[in-house]
C-alpha cells in the first residue's frame, strides 16, 4: 500500500489526502458497538463447543487474544475455521442451513449468530457518534461512502440506527455470497465496494478496526487506510497496515 508524505500531501477538514473522493467504513467497531456483542456471542458459542468435546478442562476461547487473531472481520464460517484450527480441532464443513447444535463449520457459525442476535435484540444497538457525524461530513465534501461487513445482519443494524441512507453502497455478508466475493483479509469486498463507487482503490480511504480489515486495506492498495482502535491495539494496526490510527473518527482532520 502506498504511503503519504504529510510534508508534501494537503489534507482536508476530514483528515485524508485531497485524492480520495470515497470513504469505506467498516460496521461493527467502526461505525457500531457491535464488536464487544459479536466476541460475547463468540466466546459463549466456542465454549460451549469445547466444554461439550473437552470436558470440564478445556480452555476457555479468549475473546480478548483469540477473537483478534482468528475471529474479528472476518466471514462467520472463516472465523470458526480459523479459531478450530488454531487449536487443532477439524469439524466437517456441513450446510449454510445446518441447525445451530449441529457439530459442523457451518452449525457452530449458525449458533454463533443465534446468541448475536438474542443479544442484540435484548440489549439493541448502539452507534458511535463521532463515526455518523464523519460520515456526514464526508458525504457533504461530495465523498462517496459505503459500508463493507462481513455480516450477513448488517443492513437490519443500519436500519437499527437509522443509517442506512447514509450509505451510498453495502457489501456485507449477503452480497458477499451473491458474488461469491471472498471475505478480510482478502481485500475483495473493500475493492467491491469502490468499483461500486465508480472510484479506484487508489482514490478510496478504508476504515477498519479489525487486524483482518487492515490486511486487506493493505493488499488491496488503497490510498489511505485509517485504524481505528477501540481496544488498545495502536501498534499492531499499524504494524497491519494503517497508515493512521485514531481512537475515534471524530479524532480525524488536520494533517496526519
């Protein structure tokens, strides 16, 4: 990816070099506090899985380490997986329709999303001010905005939030599967979603909080990827690809 000279690049009110003329914003931990929901969902869905195969001494799945390394932005069933492997543990890949108690990929993903949406519906959705105020704002300078999940619930959670119209274009997990579209760290639906912008990589600004999304802002050669770090993990976003890391959109502006 390509880096900036701040010495010689202008920067706008909005934080980013004068050639992006469009924004793509991740959901969960970027634009919605959905990331803390999705690991909660995570981990009591893996435990369960291990305590059920292992016994009363399986190790807990650590939703701190493990859901950063193996889990977070990427594909439901990539993340189980990636997780499955990280402990040696092989499961057949099953059906997208395999009930949630069923010992597949497939299954364990499914009953993953079972508990995400009990949680959600129970304790709703939040958004992160200062990332719709952004978006706004990048919308009003005549930027292009969408917004690039992996889930497959993504548009019910900007409905939720009443921001849907604030997207010019959506990739999430369910167009991801209409075009067959490989998930983060591919960079895939990033790339997606500027076509559908009618912009290059080159001209477009990725917003990711996952390591995931920044590996794909970096192969995917876009012109500037922004970090965003909710969880304190400044450095290994950078060391991911960033090119700036904030602890909040509404810390953005200025020269980087």
């Amino acid at each position: 990816m390509a880096k900036h000279d701040p010495h010689t690049t202008e920067f706008t009110e909005l934080g980013l070099p004068d050639t992006v003329k469009a924004c793509l914003f991740d959901l969960d931990g970027v634009i919605t506090k959905t990331a803390v929901v999705h690991a909660a969902a995570w981990k009591e869905a893996f435990d369960a899985f291990l305590r059920e195969r292992e016994g009363d001494g399986f190790r807990p799945f650590d939703r701190a380490c493990e859901y950063d390394e193996y889990v977070d932005g990427k594909p439901r069933a990539d993340g189980v997986r990636s997780f499955l492997a990280s402990r040696g543990i092989e499961l057949p890949e099953g059906s997208p329709d395999d009930p949630p108690d069923r010992p597949t990929v497939q299954g364990l993903g499914n009953r993953k999303n079972e508990l995400l949406l009990e949680k959600i519906r129970s304790g709703g959705v939040q958004a992160y001010d200062g990332t719709l105020r952004y978006v706004r704002a990048a919308r009003a300078a005549g930027l292009g905005t969408a917004v690039v999940s992996s889930s497959a619930n993504c548009r019910d959670v900007l409905r939720a939030i009443d921001a849907e119209p604030l997207f010019d274009v959506r990739i999430d997990g369910v167009v991801a599967a209409e075009r067959k579209l490989p998930g983060k760290p591919r960079p895939d639906t990033f790339l997606a979603a500027a076509a559908d912008l009618g912009v290059e990589a080159a001209r477009a600004a990725v917003f990711e909080d996952a390591l995931a999304g920044m590996d794909a802002g970096r192969s995917g050669h876009f012109g500037y990827v922004v970090g965003v770090d909710r969880v304190g993990q400044a450095d290994a976003l950078r060391a991911h690809g960033a090119d700036r890391v904030v602890q909040d959109l509404a810390d953005l502006g200025g020269r980087a």
